[in-house]
C-alpha cells in the first residue's frame, strides 16, 4: 500500500538497517479454519511473508458475527504473542504485513484497515498502490465519507464498504471499475473472506487448499507452514469467495494487458515460492545462467551477495565452470528494528550486515552476483569491503537489468533522480563502484530465464514502459531529483507513491 501525506523522499536514512534495496511494500494471507483457529493459522502463514514487510503487521478474525482485530508496529513475531492470538478466536482471518515509515502516521496507516456501514463491517489488507487514490478519495470525502487513515487503501475500503449492500459480486466490481493501479487485495467480513487482483495482475496472489477449506496469500511460500497446498493463482482482474460452501472465483473486471512485477522473480518473493508455475529459486538459477553466458568474467570464484543472490550465483558458477563459495556472511538477526543505530555504527554501513569470509576472499579474482543495483551505495560498500579483506579483482554481476525508471504500483525504490542507472553510464557505474568490471543481465535474459513467454510482464524500471497509465502530477514528481529532504522533514524513504500537493 502507499501513503497519501508522504514527504518525499527519505533517501539520506543510509544507516544501517535501510539499506538501497527497493523494498516490497506488503503481504497479504486470508483463511478459513472451521477449527475456530484462524489467527493462529494466519500468523504463521503471515511470518512466511515476513520478508514482505517488517514495519507493521496485524490480524483481523471473524467468529461468524463480528469482525476484531489487532495490530501494530513491528515484526510479526513481536506484534502477536500467545495471549493476543488467544483473544482473537474465529473461523476466519485475514493478516497483512507492511513495509513502510517511520513517524507519527504510522500505526493508524497499519492494516488490516477497519471499515463499517449501514451493509455492515469490513476488514481490508492491500498490497499495491493505487495512482488515482487521491481523487477517489476527495471525490468521496465530498459525499461524506470520513477516513481514519492516510493510506490509499482506505480507499480501496470505503468504496467497497458503500457498496457492499449491492451484493459481493457488485461491489468487488465496483471497486475494480474506480480504482486504479496495483493492487492484490484481501478482505474479511463477519461471513466470507474475498480476494481480488487488479486487471494487469501486477502483484500476486494465489488461492490454496487448506484441509477442507481454502486461503488466499500474496506467495505460495505462506502455504507450507500450514500444510496447504497452491490451488490456483487468482488471475487479473479476478475475485475468489471463500466460505462455508468453498471456494468461487468470478472475473470481476476485463482482464486487461497481463503485466505482473518482473521484480518478484527477481528479488522480492520468497525463492521457495513458486509463481505462473515457475520455481522462484530455479527462475533465479537460470537467471546467474544467462548472466554467466551474456556477462562472462575471468576470475577465480563465485561468490553470492546473500541471501538474494545465491540461487544466481549458483547458476553462474555452473555455466561459468568457476567454483561457488560463500564469501560473506548475513546477520540473520538484523531487520527493521526500533534501535537507531548510532553514528558510529552509521558509519560502518554494510558491515553491520555483511561479514566478509577473509580466508575465502584473499587473494582472489572474484565474480560478486547480486540482485540489484537501486543506488549503489551499498553494492559500492561491498566492494569495498572484499577489496579490504584482500580480494584481487572485484566482477560485479546483478541479475536484474539497470534501474532506470521509478515504480508506481508499490515498490519502494527510488525517485529517478536517486537511481544510479538513470544518470551513470554502466562504466560511470564500475567506477562509482571501485569494481573491476561491472556487467548486468539483459531485459532478454531475465524474461529466458523465467520462461513462460516473454509477455505478460510490467519492466516498467527498466523500459519505462508502464502498462498502467501514469497520471502527469505523479510521472513529473517522480522524475524529479531528490529535494533537501532536511527541510521537507523525513517521513518515509524511497519512492514516489503520492504527495499530499495541497
Ligand atoms: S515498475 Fe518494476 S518494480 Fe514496479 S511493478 Fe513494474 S517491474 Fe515491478
């Protein structure tokens, strides 16, 4: 989801912990558990999409007559303990983790978000981000309407809840009518849980068989902790109803142009999950592949920015006949936290997450695979890091082609202005970098690697081919380099979603 009153740009947090990595902005779970243990199922499911969103999470159960809820800032393991999950009984729940800010907004921006009408009570979990939210939402703050949150999914909310007294069916397509952009949507009610996807299907969401009834999630990785199983991939411009009768897919709007974010195969999903049929993990090994084939380098080792990178690594090594080493290892314990690292510890940028293997990288030519390049500050950091600890020669390979264009449908990158492929050359890149040689995957290469034909993909980052229309007021602020940040006052880092232009 995205925030309405976002101050623009946060790109100046480099400590530690905010690292230049687009970020995915939320996960998505639904369920129906006739045990009356739905929270419990949704939490473990959620904590499967952790990597989704580290800043908020929450549940929302229905016992069959009213819908509660819980939420707050964190991790989904310091949201919910033990004696919250026993305070939300209930046959079925929904939950939502969210990748976000910091600041005052915050929690009320959580989800899921809560809604009520004279057709009754709603909860709502959005991934995705709408780029006509704020006109729906004057448009309909004029009629009435009184929002709770800055979120553009509360638009999302409002106008299903107004119309929910026309029936399911006619108020998912009414709202799919309105809305425009990404979004992969999940929402419960006192009697069913509905799930729809936008008509580009730009984000994912995918329907499973949970014992003798079903689940919705944003990736099939948040099925194996709960013994379910993928059932089907709800298709662009679909809706699913789960209830006590099963499950009912209705195409909700006309699908349009299928457009799904490349940069889930590249980075964002969990490599366990599989999506369009395709295995995360074995796309991303042919991925390392074609870049071995397209990028060759002479060198000594292959060695992974982890965790992301390994699978490429992997295939890189293989075609390249060179071996694979773990050179560096990640501090599993470090995410998002409320500790501000200090400037001391600002300083020592990547090595709060990354320690070099000394004895694997002295020495050595290495082959360095990651994902993406987004700023480069920390890729710039690695570099320097294995130079430090003795390395030879330094060949980055990223699996994801050069970043030239900012994201309007959810992912936290950057504006253009921030991103290093929109200003430098590939060789101003290498030399920013302090690398050897510096090599990238091309748009072909990522789309042999994942198969399936080469359409039915949003590269808007890399092509600027964006399959939704993007309204001129957000395309121009977007473009734009990044303010004197000092002076507009921090609220969240990275990307453009929208600006409050009053
Ligand atoms: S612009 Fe890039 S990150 Fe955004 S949806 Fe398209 S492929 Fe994904």
């Amino acid at each position: 989801m995205g925030s309405y009153y976002r101050a623009r740009y946060t790109g100046v947090m480099s400590d530690a912990w905010h690292d230049d990595r687009a970020k995915e902005e939320c996960g998505v779970v639904g369920l129906r558990a006739p045990d009356g243990e739905a929270a419990r199922l949704a939490f473990f499911a959620l904590f499967a999409l952790q990597h989704r969103g580290q800043e908020s999470a929450g549940i929302a159960v229905s016992d069959g007559s009213t819908v509660k809820m819980h939420k707050d800032m964190g991790l989904v393991s310091q949201v919910f303990t033990e004696e919250i999950l026993q305070t939300l009984p209930g046959d079925m729940a929904i939950g939502h983790n969210r990748y976000s800010t910091s600041g005052s907004s915050v929690l009320r921006n959580a989800q899921p978000i809560y809604c009520t009408s004279t057709s009754g009570e709603i909860a709502v979990a959005h991934n995705g981000n709408l780029i006509n939210a704020r006109e729906l939402r004057k448009e309909l703050e004029e009629q009435g309407e009184k929002f709770d949150t800055t979120a553009d999914s509360e638009v999302i909310a409002r106008l299903l809840v107004i119309n929910m007294g026309k029936g399911v069916d006619t108020a998912v397509e009414e709202v799919m009518r309105r809305v425009k952009g990404a979004y992969s949507v999940i929402v419960l009610t006192p009697r069913r849980i509905i799930g729809f996807r936008d008509p580009n299907g730009v984000r994912p969401l995918v329907a499973g068989r949970l014992g003798d009834s079903f689940m919705l999630a944003s990736e099939s990785c948040a099925f194996g902790p709960i013994n379910a199983v993928v059932e089907r991939e709800i298709a662009p411009g679909e809706m699913a109803v789960i209830d006590e009768n099963g499950i009912r897919y209705h195409q909700a709007h006309k699908a349009e142009k299928p457009s799904m974010c490349m940069f889930e195969f590249i980075y964002f999903a969990r490599p366990d999950s599989v999506m369009r049929g395709t295995s995360l993990y074995v796309a991303r090994e042919r991925m390392g592949e074609e870049l071995a084939r397209e990028q060759p380098a002479e060198a000594d080792l292959v060695i992974p920015v982890p965790d992301s990178g390994i699978p490429a690594a992997i295939g890189f090594s293989r075609v390249a006949g060179l071996p694979f080493e773990e050179g560096m290892m990640k501090s599993r314990y470090i995410h998002r936290t409320f500790i501000q690292p200090d400037q001391r510890m600002r300083e020592m940028g990547v090595r709060m997450k990354l320690t070099p293997i000394i004895e694997k990288i002295r020495g050595k030519r290495l082959v360095v695979v990651d994902d993406s390049i987004v700023r480069a500050t920390t890729t710039r950091q690695i570099v320097k890091m294995l130079f430090d600890s003795g390395a030879l020669e330094v060949h980055v390979r990223i699996t994801a082609p050069p970043i030239k264009f900012p994201c309007f449908y959810g992912i936290d990158m950057a504006s253009k202005g921030e991103l290093a492929a929109a200003k430098w050359s590939v060789e101003e890149i290498r030399e920013h970098l302090g690398a050897t040689s510096l090599g990238y995957l091309s748009i072909d290469g990522v789309k042999n690697a994942v198969g399936g034909g080469k359409d039915g993909f949003c590269m808007a980052c890399f092509d600027g081919k964006y399959p939704i229309a993007v309204p001129e007021n957000l395309s121009k602020l977007a473009f734009e380099d990044p303010p004197d940040v000092g002076a507009i006052g921090v609220v969240k880092r990275g990307q453009l979603t929208l600006i409050d232009l009053d």
